[in-house]
C-alpha cells in the first residue's frame, strides 16, 4: 500500500430508468492523479483504473478531457501524446461500431425523455378543457403519445441486446468474416429501428410543434394522431410480444454483458433456463415473481383417480381478468370502450341480417343483454400432440373480431370512419397466447378410459357460458358490465362428432354397393346420404347439382339423441341447433379436400407431362421442382423430399393422397401445382415439343369434356 495525494474530479449525467420512469440514474464518471509516486506505481494505478473502467463501463462524456495533473517533461509529453494518439487509432473498427450503436440506441431514450416530459406538460392542462369532445380528442392524443413512447422504449431494448450480442466486436483478433456478421447484424438492427421508428412515430409528432400550441394556448386541443382514431389497435404483434427463448437469450446476454452488474434475481433466474424448453422455465419465473396473469384454477369431479379433481380454467375468470386490465381489445380488437360499442352495434345489426332467428334478439329485446357490450365468442375442439407425441383433446375460446390479418392490414392500414364500410376485422393478428384462451385439455388415454369424462367437462364449460350470457360479469367499480354469447364451436369433423354426439356422420358413408343395414346419413346438417330399403339412396351425397335433394333437407332433423353439453343454456337459431357446429376450414381443407386433390392432381401430372422412363425419376423430377419453387418463392418446403409414399403411390393401383402432417405443405402444394400449370409448355429438361402438343390435345379434350357436362 502507499499513500499519495489524489487530485479527483468527478462528473455526474443522469438518465431516467427504462422500466420506471420516475426514477433518475446517475453515472460518475471519474479520474484521480497521483504526483508523489514513481513512474511503475503510476503505471500500475493507470492500468488498474483502465481495466477497472472497462469492468464498470465508467466511461462517459467527461473521460477525454481529463488529464494528469502530474508534471512531465515536454519530451515526455510528446510520447504521451504520441501513445494517445497510437492508441486513439487503434481503436477498432469494430469498437467504433458499437460506440456508434450505443448513440444512436441511446438517442432514442433522449427522445423518450423529451415525449414524457411533453406528456406531463399535456396532462396538465387537460383539466382546465372543459368537458366534451375537445377533451377526449386530448386524451386520444396523450393515448396516442404513450404508444409513441412505447415503440421507442421497446426499440431501444431490441437494440441494447443487440449490443450485447455483438459485444464480441471489440476483440481485436476476431476473424474478418465474423467481424462482418457481426457488423451487418448491427448495420441491420439500426435499419429495423429506423423503419419502426419512422412507420410508428408520426410527423404530426413533433416535439417543438406539439410543445409550443401546449404553450401558446393551454386550453388548445391537439390533434389526435392517425393512430387515435383507428377503431383497431395498429401497434404490430412484434412489439407487444416475445418468444419465451428469445426472453431466455435476451436475459443471457444482458447477464453475460456484464457479470457483477446489479441484475434482479428474476433476470439471472431466466438467464440459466434450457433453451430446449424455453416455455416451461421462462413460466415458472414469470409465476414465481408475479408476472402472470393471476386466474384462478378449477376443479371438478369427473371420475376417479386423477379425475377426482381435474383441473380447467373459466372463462369467465379470462373475461373478468381483462376488464380489469382494460384489455377487452384480446377479445374483440379495440380496448377502447366507446369504439367497442360502435363496433358491436353494427356486428350485431348484420348478424341479425344473416340469423334473424336467433334466440339472442329475445333476450336483447327483453333488456337482458345489452349487445353494445355483448362480445361474440367462439369456442374451439382441436387434437394436439404431447412432447412425447401423444395425442390430447383441446378446448379453448377466442373472440370473433380482433385485430384483423396481415394482408388486410395493408391494404387497409385505417378503419373507415364510418362504421357502415368497416369490414370487421378477424381474430388473426397477435400472440396465440393472447388471443385464444384455454379451457381445458385431456388426453386421448383418459378419454378412452373413462368415456363420458371429457362431457362432463364440457358441461361445466356450458355452465361458465351460460353465465355469461345471462348475468354477464361486472367490473369491480361497477362501471362496466360485458355480456358473452357463445355463437358457435367450430372443428374438424372428428372433434365435432365427439362434442356433438352426432349419429349422423361422414364415418356412416357406404363402404360397399350393399350392406344389411340402411345409411343413416352422412351429414350432421341434412339427409345427405340417407338410404331406404334395400340400400336405395334418398338422397345421394354424390350430387353436387345446385337442385341436388339434400339440399332441401337443411335442419330436418337434429343429428343426436341426446342433447350435447355444450348447447346447455346457450342461446342458438331456433330450428336449426345443428349449425351451432360449424366445420373448421382450414382444417377441412388443408388436411382434408387439399391432401386429396393435390395427390390426384399431381400424380396425373408427372403422368402426362413428366418425360422421365420411371417412376422414382419422375418423383425426382417433382422433387427437384418443388425445392426449387419454394426457394424462389421464398417459402419453407417442410418436405425433405417428395417420392411415391408422399403421395400414397405405392403402386398405379393405390389411390392418390397428400401424406404430411403440417397444413402449410397443402398450401405449398397448391401453389406450386398452379404453378406447374402454368409453365408446363415453356419447360425445358423434360417438357419437349411431343408433350407440348400432347398438352394443347389435352386442353381440348378436357375442354370438351366439360362442355358435354354442362361446364
């Protein structure tokens, strides 16, 4: 140890917390000289304040112009700047990016700063408005304001971790092809922040501007932003979700970034979680700390063993949960209260155009529900898979608006003003874990153990439902009340016959020219399949024909014996219970009439058009194709190749028939046949001027075949 007289200069600049914005942190930035010392424990004490500083990142704006105190002679003064100047230069490339980064991420919390401070001057004078619609456009504004804020507080987060995984920049002997990842990782994150930044945050949003009318007239209102008067939420699913594992990769770089740093304990909880299974680790924190969302779990009595008190979630817990979270905007796209009334006014005045005969109406007519604040639900039977690949049954409920698709977004970035025009947005955008709610689920072994247990927890699911419909639930305040009608289960056919009961389904269909016992049907909405005596078809299910006969039995009988759980207390179309079931498309068509058509379709192609001598080199060729449309198209084929077990092709016997289990490779395959279509006389390697011709005889046999149909 020694003793020394310290010359110390201290420099404090504060910045607000990022999660707290009440809170102000300061940073010291620091340098001590010690003249009575020799020259090596001068150098030591450099050095050791040097590795100190990159330790505790103690570098700020002060550090380049604080100098030794201590007297040198000029020749030593020239050395000492010529090292400086050595190693001014030799700072890398690679550390002058990420210095450069850090300004920029750090600009945003500048102007975060600024909008909050502009928040508190607008909030304010938003007392002295009186009240009326010039108030609510002010709070629309200061609405509009915050999410500004909040874009560039999630932006400048993305960033920061984007720093910290390219903290490896500042080694000096990283190889050059890595520099460049790492360089264009960065180059490409700032691109993303600009975009965002740009697309989010106004031009009417101008700091000086919005600050001087605050100030000029206190009693001004501001305009409200595009934002504020959109009956939709615009804010991107990006940026108000994340994957548990990139919450595991975003708390293992902030940790790693900087060891020592005064991290929480739920923070370096999550930075040790399995990346391999991200979901479960990163919930277990997010309970543990208070971080999810607090539903109560129930349980009721379905039968013995682990059936004594199975666990499942009301729904109406959910409903009650977001009330007082204002987030109604998960159920029905707007968390706005007097938007939702617009919106549900007019889905309910076409609903009625479409089901006028719904037992809905007499209630409303009744003063029972208000449908201004009646949200419509859907529930859901699905088929999943464990992580052992066992299968499970699903139930869960969504609601039936939301915040519209990818694609409608585009081209309709703002809802019309008038409601009339708006064309009801579907529930597609946003994380599943915030848009479709659990119920319940059970294993298919359970199910086969103990029949009847799945009803039974569908009963207690129509019981919540039936609640729902007619009390409603109110908000603690009592200010609020939300009604929810159940208006229909949609399926695959298979779940839907479990739920349902149904005695008539597609499992009835003939399976031979003549059997002992009469079809009874092979649809749960009409008599489409029904047989007489000796196996006369009543009505064919084959006719496609608009005056086929089974069209004119819609609704004639119900399909059950008994009533389904679900339909207990629910209000349906009078007359016509049965389409309270309605078929899931995508389902129906990605896994069922597209996996039949594509196989019948492609096989006829490769066929008649592939000029390969074999079989397994015409799937080659198919497969050759396929990859390379996809890598065109810029899609993700899913299929590590196509061959005869792809499409059920054993043998020209075997009928033809998609064979994946993902529904994107239907959608793949329909494109990439229209494709095929649609270059079939251009191709070459195989496609030659004999197939050519062989294809225009075909379009004119085909064409004469449909003709002859009546096509």
């Amino acid at each position: 140890m020694f003793r020394a007289k310290q010359h110390v200069l201290l420099c404090y600049h504060g910045r607000k917390d990022r999660y707290n914005k009440k809170i102000l942190k300061y940073y010291v930035t620091y340098n001590e000289d010690d003249s009575d010392n020799d020259q090596q424990i001068d150098t030591e004490k450099h050095e050791e304040q040097e590795m100190g500083k990159k330790k505790l990142d103690l570098s700020g704006p002060t550090s380049g112009v604080l100098e030794k105190v201590a007297p040198v002679s000029d020749s030593d003064q020239e050395s000492s700047d010529e090292e400086k100047e050595k190693k001014a230069n030799e700072l890398t490339q690679g550390q002058q990016e990420l210095t450069n980064f850090k300004k920029f991420s750090d600009s945003l919390l500048s102007k975060s700063a600024k909008l909050h401070k502009l928040l508190a001057e607008l909030e304010e004078y938003i007392p002295d408005i009186p009240d009326g619609a010039d108030k609510k456009k002010a709070n629309r504004t200061v609405k509009a304001l915050e999410d500004v804020v909040g874009v560039l507080e999630d932006e400048n987060e993305k960033m920061e971790k984007c720093r910290a995984e390219c903290a490896q920049l500042t080694n000096k002997s990283l190889p050059e092809e890595e520099f460049k990842r790492l360089a264009g990782k960065l180059d490409g994150q700032m691109q993303k922040t600009t975009v965002t930044t740009n697309a989010h945050v106004p031009q009417s949003v101008s700091i000086l501007d919005l600050q001087s009318k605050v100030q000029e007239k206190p009693g001004a209102v501001l305009e409200p932003l595009p934002a504020c008067s959109d009956t939709h939420s615009t804010k991107p699913p990006e940026l108000e979700s994340a994957a548990c594992k990139h919450v595991v990769e975003t708390a293992s770089a902030a940790v790693a970034e900087d060891p020592e740093g005064g991290h929480t304990p739920a923070l370096r909880e999550l930075s040790s979680v399995s990346l391999t299974d991200a979901e479960t680790g990163v919930h277990r924190v997010f309970r543990k700390y208070g971080l999810a969302a607090d539903l109560p779990l129930k349980r009721a009595v379905i039968g013995p063993g682990p059936l004594a008190a199975f666990p499942y979630l009301k729904f109406s817990d959910c409903v009650r949960y977001l009330i007082e979270r204002k987030q109604l905007g998960q159920l029905c796209g707007t968390n706005d209260i007097e938007q939702m009334n617009v919106l549900l006014s007019e889905f309910w005045r076409r609903y009625k155009l479409v089901e006028p005969e719904h037992e809905l109406w007499a209630l409303a007519a009744a003063n029972q529900v208000d449908l201004k604040f009646c949200l419509p639900i859907y529930s859901h039977t699905d088929e999943g898979r464990t992580l052992k690949k066992k299968p499970f049954w699903i139930l869960s409920c969504h609601g039936a608006l939301g915040a519209g698709t990818a694609k409608n977004i585009r081209s309709v970035p703002i809802s019309p003003m008038n409601i009339r025009e708006d064309g009801m947005r579907l529930n597609f955008l946003g994380n599943t874990w915030g848009t479709q709610f659990l119920v319940s689920v059970m294993t298919r072994q359970l199910q086969n153990e103990h029949p009847a247990s799945m009803q039974k927890i569908v009963a207690e699911f129509a019981k919540d439902m039936q609640m729902l419909i007619s009390k409603g639930v109110t908000s603690k305040d009592g200010n609020l009340k939300i009604w929810c009608v159940h208006l229909a289960n949609k399926g695959n056919l298979p779940a839907l016959i479990r739920l349902g009961h149904f005695e008539r389904n597609y499992a009835r269909c003939p399976k031979a020219p003549s059997s002992k016992t009469e079809c009874i049907g092979i649809c749960h909405l009409c008599q489409a399949g029904v047989e007489g005596p000796g196996n006369t078809a009543l009505h064919p299910w084959e006719d496609f024909r608009e005056g086929a006969s089974w069209r004119d039995t819609l609704y004639q009988e119900v399909p059950w014996e008994t009533e389904p759980e679900v339909l207990m207390g629910v209000p349906t179309v009078r007359g016509a219970a049965e389409s309270f079931f309605v078929v899931d498309v995508w389902h129906t068509f990605h896994y069922g009439i597209a996996r039949n058509y594509v196989g019948s379709a492609m096989i006829h192609l490769i066929t008649h058009f592939f000029d390969d001598r074999s079989w397994p080199a015409k799937f080659a060729h198919l497969s050759r194709e396929y990859f390379s449309f996809c890598q065109r198209q810029r899609l993700t084929p899913y299929l590590n190749e196509i061959n005869e077990y792809t499409f059920n092709y054993e043998s020209e016997k075997a009928f033809p028939l998609g064979h994946w289990s993902k529904g994107a490779v239907s959608t793949n395959m329909m494109l990439f046949l229209e494709d095929l279509l649609q270059r079939i006389p251009k191709c070459a390697n195989g496609f030659g001027t004999h197939w050519q011709k062989q294809y225009k005889c075909k379009k004119i046999m085909w064409a004469g075949r449909a003709e002859s149909h009546g096509g």
